[in-house]
C-alpha cells in the first residue's frame, strides 16, 4: 500500500534476550509500512537487553521501552505491552524471530480488504545462525480446535484484545493458543496462504523447544492446555463438557485416547461440531467433518496392534461417508488388514 493509515503497534515482550534482540528490533523498524510504534517490554532482563533496546529507543522515536519491576513472565507483559498501545491494530513478536520487510504492510491490507478481526500467515523455520531450514505451510482454520494453527504472524484489531480482556495470565505457555480460542467467539479470522511473512528461529532455549525438553515445562504446559480447553468448553458451549475437553487435551498433549472412547461420545461430538458450524469461523461443513475425520483416523493407527480395528474403520465409514476420500479409504484398509506384528 503507498499510503500508511493507521498506526499499528508491535509488541515486543523480551526476558535476556541479547543474542538475536537487534535482528529482532531492526526487522520491526525496516518495514516497508512505517507507521508504527515499538513497544518493548524488558521483563527483568539481567543481560545487556535493557541497553540494546535504550540504542534503538534513542535513534527511533517510534520505539518505546516498559521496564516490568518483577520478572512477570510472557502472557502478562503481552498484557503490559497492550496497555501501551495507541494504535487501532496490534501484533506481537518475540526477540528471536524477524518479520519479513513487508509483512506489516500485507497483514494490514489484507486486515482491511478482508474486512476480518485477525489476520495470520505462514512462516519461514530458521536455525539458530539464521539459516532456512523449511517453509511452514498452516493447516486450514478448521483444525484450529485441535491445535495452534495461528502460528507467529499475524495481526488484529485492539478490540479483539479489549473483547478477550486481554491474555490469560494463569496459563503460561498456552497463553497465545488460548486468546485464539476465545477469540472464536467473537472475531472474524483471515489466513493470508501462500505468504510467507516471517522467520521462526528454532533453538535450544526457546519456549518451544523446552516444553519438550524439561519435564517441569512440559507437565505445566500439560496442565494448562487441560485448564485452556476446559474454560473454553465452558464459554464456548455455555456449560462445562468435561469429556469433550479432556478428549481435545489428550489429543493435542499425545495422550492415550481408548477409540472406544469415540464410539460411545459420537453424539456429543456431533453436537460439538454442530456448535462449530454456527460459528462464523467455521460455516464450511464439510471442512469441519473432514478435521475430525482426520484426527479420529490418527487415533485409530496410533493402534495399529488392535485386533479389532476393521469394526473401527466400518465405524469411521458409517460415520464420515460424506467426507472420505481415496486416501482415507487406502488408511483404513491398510490399517484394518495389515497391522504390524509386535
């Protein structure tokens, strides 16, 4: 776009984030649409983030710096950083990663084209030096209740924020996913495909990375997906289904799911999915079974030593006969007749 509207605001929430802090800011001040303002938030840095964010502070007036008094971790300095704000649209983006030079610029357009709350796109994967290791193609929005397909580019309007009443604070680690979710509820969703707008940076001490590699991590992000489903059953369904939430945390934590499971709650998980349908979000039917077709054919070969999987396949038959295609059939003959030996 040649003209620059509104003003929009990039969050920058860091903690001792020396190593790539500069690649980070320089990728947010060099974006072909300039009408922006920085708002890093140093959450009790002990490194030298304080002084790289004050050199970039005292060149761009654009950039401005919240000192957090006590270390209060990500979903609450998001919190602090939205409170900041003064434009009418905001993202957010951590200090190992870089936007692409003209990512502002697209997510904007496309926010006000599509006339939609949050935009997204998909990402480029880099390691540690910088280096591509792959493109990040999202699955479509109807997955999204199985898992975060938002990714790390995306853009919305501070009214989803103000809607939402910000980030969960209580639930770290999963505190993006969760805003998303609620978001649902009242926000229209756009996926940009076929964009590539950012850099992810995979290494040993992102957030990511350590959810899988420290058990302390990894049990706290268990338990706060259980309480993010719950809550958002409880809202999304106007009363708590506890068997539907714990079912959508097994699945995204890769716990053990008995398929019979499936076979006695398959009316609560029509319901589920009819709820989705009415949702603006998700008025294609068809994708919607498809998603759940998908993630109940998976459980069905995380089991590939069960004897008795060709009743489990004439079930997905019976069930999703609408929405199989040839691929799915050739799964669940393989799986029905060819299990492997143990």
């Amino acid at each position: 776009m040649s003209v620059n509207k509104s003003l929009i605001s990039i969050i920058l929430p860091v903690y001792n984030g020396e190593k790539y802090l500069s690649q980070s800011i320089e990728s947010c001040l060099n974006q072909t649409y300039k009408n922006i303002e920085l708002i890093i938030v140093n959450d009790c840095s002990t490194d030298t983030t304080l002084q790289i964010a004050t050199y970039y502070a005292d060149k761009d007036d654009r950039v401005k710096i919240v000192n957090n008094k006590q270390n209060k971790k990500l979903p609450a300095s998001l919190n602090i950083g939205h409170r900041n704000t003064k434009g009418d649209f905001i993202t957010w983006t951590s200090d190992d990663n870089l936007y692409e030079l003209n990512a502002i610029e697209e997510l904007y357009a496309t926010i006000i084209n599509k006339k939609a709350d949050i935009v997204y796109s998909d990402f480029i994967l880099i390691d540690d030096l910088g280096n591509e290791i792959r493109e990040v193609k999202l699955l479509g929005f109807e997955n999204m209740i199985f898992g975060n397909y938002i990714g790390s580019c995306f853009l919305y309007k501070k009214e989803v924020f103000d809607k939402n009443k910000g980030y969960n604070e209580d639930l770290f680690l999963v505190e993006d996913y969760d805003f998303w979710l609620r978001a649902i509820l009242h926000s229209k969703y756009y996926q940009i495909k076929n964009k590539v707008l950012y850099r992810y940076r995979k290494h040993g001490q992102s957030l990511t990375y350590l959810i899988g590699q420290n058990d302390a991590k990894n049990q706290l992000w268990k338990e706060n997906v259980g309480k993010m489903y719950a809550g958002f059953c409880e809202i999304f369904l106007e009363s708590s289904d506890n068997e539907i939430a714990g079912f959508l945390s097994k699945k995204l934590t890769h716990q053990k799911i008995d398929f019979n499971w499936i076979i006695i709650n398959f009316d609560r998980i029509s319901d589920f999915k009819g709820k989705l349908k009415q949702n603006i979000n998700f008025l294609n039917s068809a994708l919607i079974e498809r998603a759940f077709l998908i993630n109940t054919i998976k459980l069905l070969t995380l089991d590939q030593y069960f004897k008795n999987n060709f009743s489990r396949s004439l079930f997905i038959i019976k069930k999703y006969a609408k929405v199989l295609d040839k691929k799915d059939i050739k799964t669940l003959i393989k799986y029905s007749f060819f299990k492997k030996k143990r």
